[in-house]
C-alpha cells in the first residue's frame, strides 16, 4: 500500500472521490482500503505510504505522526486552503498540493448563482410565500440590468474577479 486515503469523515471522502475518481487513482496507486480519521491514525499501518489524499475533515497531524511516514512525498487535498494541516508536512519537504483554484471556479459559480437570484427577488418571495393557502404580494427584484454588485472578501474568488464574471460569460 502505498496511498492513503485520509480524512475525519469518509462519506466526505466518498463524495468528493466519487464517480469513479477514486478508481482512477487505484489504477496508478496501490490503495489501502479503509479511509483513515485521525482516531485511527496512530493504529494504522502507513509506513509504507507515499501520498495522501484527502478533502475537508482533513486532520492536522502532528511532525510525529507524519514522521510515521518516512516514504511520504505528496498530499493531494481537494479542497480549498491548507493553512491549517500543511506546515508539519512542508517541514518535512512533502508537497503539499491544494485544488483551492479549482474549487474557486466552483465558489464563483454559486456566489453567481446567488447575485442572479438575489437581485430577482428570490429569497424575500421565498420568505413571503408561507403556504398555498397565504400567498403574499409577490415583488419583483430590480433584476440585473445596470445593476452594480461589490465583492467583498478575501480567497481566490474576492481576488479574482474575471473567475466570477467569466461564469457568466
């Protein structure tokens, strides 16, 4: 076994390797069957393994237990930052490779998604409209037409805005 999967929730796992992801990576990778949570890490046989994969519910392990790893060379996260876990694996020169560009294009599209529906008057209608029985006036956004909207944040969406309006485009 020379791949692991881990992770503190293998449904999450399940969900972002699913669709026959995972089996690509077994094609090219010996894997160990089980999703290993940080619980069970320290009783996990890992000695052997040369990358990780994981996604959020990554756990943030200690130098020690990544030292249980002597092999280890990458760890492939497909989710958005790594901040929080990655600084004991770059202490032991293992790259450390993120999908937060990835995962912007996906933030942008809903963050999108969310203005066009925003600016219709969604999300009041959807208050408003209690049952079958209580209808309230429906009201009518402005829509979008000359319509200006600020983003404020920080990430690769808030930095980039072409990732959002290329979306739309």
């Amino acid at each position: 076994m020379d791949t692991v999967f881990i992770c503190n929730d293998p449904l999450t796992v399940e969900w972002v390797y699913g669709r026959g992801r995972r089996e690509r990576i077994e094609t090219i990778c010996s894997v160990h069957r089980e999703v290993v949570s940080g619980e069970m890490f320290d009783t996990s046989d890992i000695a052997d393994v040369k990358s990780i994969f994981s996604t959020w519910g990554m756990p943030a392990l200690s130098v020690e237990q990544i030292a249980r790893m002597p092999k280890l060379e990458a760890l492939f996260y497909a989710a958005g930052s790594v901040k929080f876990f990655a600084a004991p694996f770059l202490e032991r020169n293992v790259r450390v490779v993120g999908a937060w560009g990835a995962n912007a294009v996906a933030v942008a599209d809903f963050t999108l998604g969310q203005i066009l529906l925003a600016t219709k008057g969604y999300f009041r209608n959807q208050r408003e409209f209690v049952d079958r029985t209580h209808y309230a006036e429906p009201r009518l956004g402005v829509g979008n037409y000359e319509e200006t909207v600020a983003l404020i944040g920080a990430g690769m969406v808030g930095a980039n805005r072409n990732l959002l309006f290329a979306t739309w485009g």
